[in-house]
C-alpha cells in the first residue's frame, strides 16, 4: 500500500507543480508583453514631442513630402528588443474653412517589434499646426 501512495503522491505533486510552472511561464511572458509595449509607447511620445519641439516647416521626413528633417524609418534597441519606428507625415485640408490644401500636417508615428517570434505594432497619430 505505501508503494501505490508515494506514487499518488508524487504524480498529484507532479500536476500541482506543472500547473504552478504553467502559470510562472504564463506570468513572464504578460509581464515581457507588457514592459515591450511600455517601451513602445515611450518611444512613439518621444518622436512625437521632438516633433512638436521643431518649428512647423521642419516637420516632415527627409527626402518625403512634406519635407523635413525627421527621420521616416528608424531602428532602436530598448532592453534587448529591437523596435523599428516608422514616421509619415502629410499634409491636410480642413474643409471648414474653404482654403487649399495644406491647412496644417498630420503624423503618424508607429513602432513594430518581435516577441517570441510574434510581431507586435502600435501607432499614435498627432495633428502639427502653423
């Protein structure tokens, strides 16, 4: 009978602390999810406020239209992972008020990364005035 029970008792340990490695394994990889996504977004803010920082008619990418002085794609490696950012200006009309095109610029900044072999992405989008 001690036999038949250790046994039980091993594979009933066994499951428990699979489960408890499931939910480890689980919990590292939401956390890393996260802390990339974080990251992500910090970086997106920074581009944008540099952005923001620089007077209206150097607002565009290089080489793009409108033309500016930012950077259209870019690569940065925050804690290990590597991040492409990719920025597109353009300019937009409002129709509201009846004048050509050109009324003020739209941005759009996104940040595309790799996790375990799943690619993630995330974009923010700010209007630039005169």
């Amino acid at each position: 009978m001690t036999l038949i029970e250790v046994v039980v008792a091993v594979s009933l340990m066994l499951v428990i602390f699979l489960g408890f490695f499931g939910a480890y394994a689980a919990s590292a990889t939401l956390v890393q999810s996260i802390a990339s996504r974080t990251n992500a977004s910090a970086l997106i803010a920074g581009t944008i406020e540099y952005a923001r920082g620089l007077p209206y008619a150097s607002v565009g990418t290089v080489g793009g239209t409108p033309s500016g002085v930012l950077v259209s794609t870019e690569s940065r490696l925050v804690n290990n992972i590597p991040y492409t950012l990719r920025t597109v200006v353009s300019y937009k009309d409002d129709p509201a008020n009846g004048a050509g095109a050109g009324d003020y610029k739209v941005m759009k900044v996104e940040a595309i990364w790799n996790i375990r072999g799943f690619s993630h992405s995330m974009s923010a989008v700010t209007y630039v005035a005169p």
